[in-house]
C-alpha cells in the first residue's frame, strides 16, 4: 500500500477513534484534520462541529438536572420520587428531599429501594392513589392522616400525585396539623358559640364593620318581631335601623313582659385599644384619621337619657360588642 494510502487510513481510524469516544461519552475530544482539505478534511470538520453542538446541549442539559436537583432538595414541602419497576410489579422509592428527610426524622434514608408494597400494606389507599396517578397520568390531592411509626407521631398530610413519565411518580406530603387543629378549633369555636347565641336570654344581633348583618338569633327574632319579608329582602340597612329604631320606641314593639330589653351589636373590626375603652364616649375623642367624635357621646347621652345603660367589650384585632340595655316602661 503507498504512503499515501498509510495516511488516509490513519486519518479515518482516528476519525472512527473519536466517534467511539463521543459515543462513550468523551465530548472534550477534536480531530485534527491534515490541511489536505480533501473529503477526510471535510468529514473532520463537519465532525467537530458536531460534536461541539453536542457538548454544549450536554452542558446545558448538566446545568438544567443540576438546578433541577438543588430544587428538588430545597423545596420546603416534604417530596418522594418512586418508579415503576416492572421485575417486581411495583413502586420503588429512588429519591428524596431534605424536608422530606426533616419530617421522618432522618428515616427516609433507609427505605430507599423499598417497594410502596412493603411500606404501605397497612395503608391501601396510598397503594390505589400511587397506581391511579401512574395509570391515568394524572394529579391526585388528598388529606391524609399518617402514623410515623419510628417517630411514633401521628400527622395529618395534604397529599399530592404528580406523574412525570415515563414511569415516575413524584409525591409531595405537606403537615398541615398544626393547620387541621386550628380549624377544628375555629369549628368548635363556632359551633359553642352558635349555640350559646341561640341559647342567650338576650337578643344578639351580629354586625360586621362593613354594617353587613351577619347573623341574629332567635330570641332577637322574637323580641324584636322582625318582619318574615324584611329577612327575606335581605337588605342589611334597613334590617338594622328597624332594630335600631326599637332602642328609641322600645313599646311600639316588644310584645314581652321583661324589665329590661337589650341589644348587643358586634363588630369584626380592628377592635379598640385599652388605653381608649374609658375615653370613647367622651366628646370630641376620636381614634380615626377622619370622624369628629361625637356620635357615641350622643348616643350615650340618648340611652342614658330613657334611664339605660351602654357599654363596650373590645379586643384589639378581633372586633368590638356594644350592649344597649333600656328599661321597659310599664302601663
């Protein structure tokens, strides 16, 4: 063979060197062409730059998993990836972030390569919401409660379901029991004081500082005969001055026979500083930016006036009740 075809088969062997390379997933490599600039140049070249766009859509693709990754592992939501494995017909748990690591007070290491099967044979619907995620590809939310049992913590988790094909499935579990408490808390709250406003001997009329009417109880209903077409209009201006306008006509409308009738009008404003409970029937005193202080001064001198009593129980970012109490005259 002459030396000329030596050459030409060096040339292409390290050409065919560098595509084995490349392939193994060296993309630092070159090949260096002769400055012959025949077809073996010409092969080089366009080599080279083919490799060049795949190491820079390598790099780019390096930064992005990296990114993805220190997201993943900062997400403040406790999130588990599982992968379906079709050797054992299921789940397997491949990774975890470290809030989810936090929460499972470091337990969540060793469970990792573990089927859902394994972890979660006492807890079927996890298994079903796993396996409708992946099946349907699609999101799942749900509230669960969970029994830590390392921990020997029980917790209530807002669960969700992200499938991310081709066959994974990533699982974010937020603790919402702090969260769950305080409702049920607010619940009871609520439902206690339902059931003390239906219960009070008084008349409770609640009013939101919007002047909306929130609610009234039955016992308002009764002493203050409040028309069937005044609720049904809804019209909380004039459902308020009808109950109003009995603080200063008490017998065209009580019907009852108690000494005193009284009406309590709450708020859920800001409330009323302390230092100010004492100064806010006083003329001319006023908290706010605009307002001349002289409606409560006018009012207690009203009530005051037909023999009644005002006051005020406040809470500074809760609201405000006003208590009018009068006299009920006898014929």
């Amino acid at each position: 063979m002459s030396e000329n075809g030596e050459l030409k088969k060096d040339r292409i062997h390290a050409i065919i060197e560098t595509v084995m390379k490349v392939g193994q997933g060296d993309f630092s490599v070159q090949i260096e062409p002769s400055g012959k600039n025949d077809e073996i140049d010409s092969l080089a070249v366009g080599l080279n730059m083919m490799i060049d766009d795949i190491r820079e859509t390598h790099e780019a693709l390096k930064k992005s998993e990296d990114k993805f990754k220190a997201q993943y592992k900062g997400l403040p939501v406790p999130t588990y990836t599982w992968q379906w494995d079709d050797s054992t017909n299921d789940f397997v748990l491949i990774a975890f972030n470290d809030a989810a690591e936090m929460i499972t007070g470091g337990n969540v290491a060793g469970f990792i390569g573990r089927t859902a099967r394994e972890m979660y044979a006492e807890q079927p619907q996890i298994l079903e919401d796993l396996a409708l995620s992946f099946k349907e590809k699609t999101a799942i939310k749900r509230e669960i409660e969970y029994h830590f049992k390392k921990l020997n913590k029980t917790k209530n988790l807002a669960v969700s379901y992200a499938p991310v094909p081709p066959d994974l499935v990533m699982v974010h579990t937020e603790d919402i029991t702090e969260q769950k408490k305080a409702h049920d808390e607010l619940l009871f709250n609520n439902t206690l004081l339902e059931t003390q406003k239906e219960t009070s001997i008084d008349g409770i009329l609640v009013v939101d500082d919007q002047g909306k009417v929130v609610s009234f109880n039955k016992r308002g209903n009764e002493m203050w005969n409040i028309p069937d077409e005044l609720v049904a209009a809804k019209d909380d201006e004039k459902l308020l001055s009808f109950v109003l306008r009995q603080l200063q006509e008490p017998d065209e409308f009580i019907n009852q026979e108690p000494d005193w009738i009284s009406i309590s009008i709450t708020d859920t404003g800001v409330g009323i500083a302390e230092e100010n409970l004492e100064k806010i029937f006083e003329p001319l005193f006023t908290s706010k930016a605009k307002g001349i202080g002289l409606g409560l001064a006018i009012t207690k001198t009203f009530v005051e006036g037909h023999d009644g009593t005002i006051e005020v129980n406040s809470k500074p970012g809760k609201g405000s009740t006003f208590t009018v109490k009068l006299p009920i005259r006898k014929k």
